[in-house]
C-alpha cells in the first residue's frame, strides 16, 4: 500500500514537472511571439510609406469605378460589394511584398530559424502585425470608400466587420505564398498566382456579407463562415509558413 | 561562468530527459563525420569530418568558393547535407534541431540588424527573442565594444564597422555554449579585431565552443586554435 501511494505521488510530480516545463516553454512562446510583434509595429511606423502605399493604392480603385461606370450612385451601389472586395483584395496583396522581404534581406529570419524558439509562433507574430498594419486601416477606410460609391450609412458597421475579419485570412494566406516565394526575385506574379486562388472564398464570402449589409439583410451567415475561414487560417497558416520559410532559407 | 545560464539550462534539461542520457553529454562537445553536400552539381563539401572539444576553437579557411559559409550553415542546420552528420552532446542535432539552436550562435556575413532601427533596439529585440534581459546588460555589453556613444543612432547611418561591432555584443550577450562566425573581423579596425579575439578567448575560456570561418589568421588572442584547410 505504501510503495503504492508513493509511486502515485512520484506520477503525479512528474506531471506536474512536465506541466510547468510546458507552461514554459508557452510563457517563452508568447514573449518570443510579443517581441516579435512589437519590432514588427516599430519599424513600420519609422518606415511610414510602406503603411500608406496599400490604403493609397485601395482609395484609387474604388475611386476609378465612379469614372468608368457611371457617376450615378443607383448604378454604383449594385457593384459596390465587389468593387470593394477586389480593391481590398488587391491591397492587401500589394503589401504582401513587404512582409517577410526586408527580414530575409537582412537575416533577420536566419535568426528567427536558429532562435531556439517556435518558429510557427514567430510567424504566427509576424502575420499579425502585418494585419495589424495593412488588414485593419483597410477596414477602417473602407466606410470612406463605400460612401462614395452610395453605399447608405447603415450598412457600414457591417461592412467594416467583414473587411476585418476577412482580411485577416488574406494575411494568413498571404504569409504562406510570401515565404514560398522568398528566394525569388520579382515575385510578385508568381506570389499573387499563388494567394489569389486561395482568396476566392473569402471574396465571396465577404462580397455577400457586404451585399447583405447594403440591402439591410441580417448578415450573420456569411460572417460566420468568414470567422470560421480565420480561424482555419490562424490555426495552420503559421505552421505552414514556418516549414515554407525553413525551405527557402536552405 | 555563463552569465545568464537559462538557455544553457534548458537545453541540458532536455538533452537528459532524452533517450542518450550519456555521461559528459551537456559539456556539448561538437561531432561532424563525413559531411558531404551538393549545391546543384557541385560538390561544395567533400567528406568534412572533425571533433571539437569544449574549449576548442576551430578555424575554417580556404580560398573563396571552397564552401566555409555551407559549411556553417550546414553546421548550424540550416542546410541539410546529402550525407554525414552533426551531432552536440553525442546527440545527432536532428533529433531536437530546436534545443540545438538554442545552444549556438550564428553570425553571418552580414549583422542581423535592422536599418531602421537603433543600436540599442536592434539588440533588445534580438536578443530578446531568445532569452529575458537583465536590466543593465545591454549598456554592458554596448560599452565592451566602445557603442556607448553612438547606441542611440539608427543603424543606416552607422559604418560597416560599427555594425559589426553591434553584432559582437548580440553574440556576447546571446551566452551560449557554441559559437558559429563567419568572417568576425570583416570591416574592423585593430581594435575590433583584438576585440573579437578577446570575445572568443573568453568565451574558450569558460569552456565554449567556437567554428570561425576566415581569409586572415584569428587574433593572436585566441591561442592554438585547431584548423581546418577547405580545398577549392
């Protein structure tokens, strides 16, 4: 009875031994992955055009809708929904470039990989200061566009909300083909031949949200299914991105 | 003694909770046999073998193209090697390439910095990524590689020498048992490269590791090194 209440007692501190060396290693993640961000918002915000470029870039192309179809807002208003997403779409592929090109430059992914650390959660930080920077500005203007092309005021909210949680999967997406494509040079076909097939859901997802939202539909459907999308995206884009980046390094 | 022994520790807990608990394991000796790497049709290493003992600095040299920079990315894992093997610790490296990183440093050609941010920054996240700072020992180590005046400045605007210089004190500060340089002395003065050797004489001297890759001969700081001739 003894020796058997011992060896329980031995299981159970070597469980708890286990358990706190994972809370660890998950501590040492999440500072890892904390740091990595905050470098990440830093130099974005002492390198402010590469910010500025994608929403510039946004702005024009749903302005150049009102000029080639019609300055009349009951012609604009049925195309809107697409209008945006494609624009938004575009942009967001237009900052892809940014995101992991500087660091391989400059070995700071070289670094990344030999840290000792998770490279996943090292991606997972990346991707979402990348977000950060370029999916939600691309929300918050997107009412701007939207007005002008006569979208009324109370479908905005909803439109906000599905660029927001639709561009999140584009970054995710995004992460996967820009480490694929890292060794090349002027990748930018290749990477938007990669992203932009794999973007189709989310475009008729987030298309549909915003018709919904315009026609004052409840839209909860269409968002869900993006937020799922996101959530797919967020639980196996950075492992991807790891083993793509691992690849490329070599 | 290490001076932040956490990535030390770490790593020798997970090398003694693994199936080759051998004794003498965490004094982390480096074994390479046979290394043997094609880089499209050339045959960039040719059969590499060596050991390396705690305290022990190896110098790599050879001319241009003779495969020193593969050779130390090879070492470092980043390139896997057609055939031959690197173990740490009487461990193939493969087995737990995670616990291994957290054991070496590697500094390439170029420093690992980033132009838009500071000195100073640069360093805090660095090395931040892998290990928790101590406060004060990052003015430290930028005052042991004369950075304490220019630390503030944005890393464009300083020379290649003072870059490196930066790059110095992140090894420094990394406190690791296994130290991969290629080139260290690249674009220093005198100074620096007494600097570099008194770097590696220490980090020797508390029973570290170190593979340099270099054209000119390490510092005479660094005593008897073993050397390793790469050929063409």
């Amino acid at each position: 009875m003894p020796a058997r209440v011992l060896a329980a007692d031995s299981a159970a501190g070597q469980g708890g031994a286990a358990d706190a060396s994972l809370a660890a290693d998950a501590g040492a993640a999440l500072r890892t992955a904390r740091l990595a961000l905050l470098r990440d918002l830093q130099l974005a915000f002492r390198q402010r055009s590469q910010l500025v470029q994608p929403l510039a870039f946004f702005a024009m192309v749903t302005l150049l809708f009102p000029l080639a179809i019609s300055p009349e807002l009951s012609r604009l208003r049925p195309v809107a929904p697409g209008v945006l997403w494609i624009a938004a779409l575009l942009a967001s592929l237009l900052a892809l470039e940014f995101l992991f090109r500087d660091d391989a430059h400059d070995g700071t992914l070289e670094q990344y990989a030999l840290s000792g650390q998770s490279l996943t959660w090292l991606m997972f930080a990346k991707t979402a200061a990348h977000w950060l920077l370029t999916g939600l500005p691309l929300a918050l203007m997107a009412p701007v566009a939207a007005l002008s092309l006569g979208v009324p005021a109370r479908a905005l909210p909803g439109i906000v909300a599905s660029v927001a949680v639709g561009s999140v999967t584009l970054s995710l997406i995004g992460s996967i083909g820009a480490a694929l494509t890292l060794g090349i040079k002027r990748s930018g076909t290749l990477l938007s031949l990669l992203t932009l097939p794999l973007s189709l859901p989310v475009l008729i997802f987030g298309a549909r949200a915003t018709e919904l939202a315009i026609n004052g539909a409840p839209l909860a459907a269409p968002l869900e299914l993006l937020a799922a999308l996101a959530v797919l995206g967020i639980t196996l884009a950075p492992l991807a991105a790891a083993a793509a980046v691992r690849i490329s390094l070599e | 003694m290490w001076r932040q022994p956490h990535e030390f520790g770490r790593l020798a807990r997970r090398i003694h909770s693994g199936p080759l608990d051998r004794e003498g394991m965490t004094h982390g000796n480096l074994q390479v046999e046979n290394l043997h790497l094609w880089r499209g049709d050339r045959h960039v290493l040719k059969g590499v073998s060596f050991s390396l003992a705690p305290g022990a600095c190896l110098e790599v040299t050879g001319p241009n193209g003779s495969g020193k920079t593969s050779l130390l990315r090879t070492l470092c894992g980043l390139i896997y090697p057609e055939e031959g093997r690197v173990s740490w610790g009487g461990q193939d490296v493969r087995a737990d390439l995670r616990a291994f990183h957290a054991a070496l440093a590697y500094l390439g050609h170029e420093p690992p910095l980033k132009a838009d941010l500071s000195a100073r920054e640069n360093l805090h996240f660095w090395i931040g990524v892998r290990r928790r700072l101590a406060p004060g020992e990052l003015d430290e180590a930028l005052a042991r590689v004369g950075a304490r005046t220019w630390c503030e400045r944005l890393v464009r605007t300083l020379s290649a020498g003072q870059k490196r210089r930066v790059a110095l004190a992140g090894l420094a500060l990394l406190a690791v048992p296994l130290w991969l340089l290629d080139e260290p002395t690249t674009n220093l003065d005198a100074e620096g490269r007494a600097l570099v050797g008194s770097l590696i004489a220490e980090q020797l001297a508390r029973g570290g590791s170190v593979v340099a890759a270099v054209h000119h001969e390490l510092p005479p700081e660094v005593r008897t090194p073993q050397r390793l001739e790469l050929a063409a």
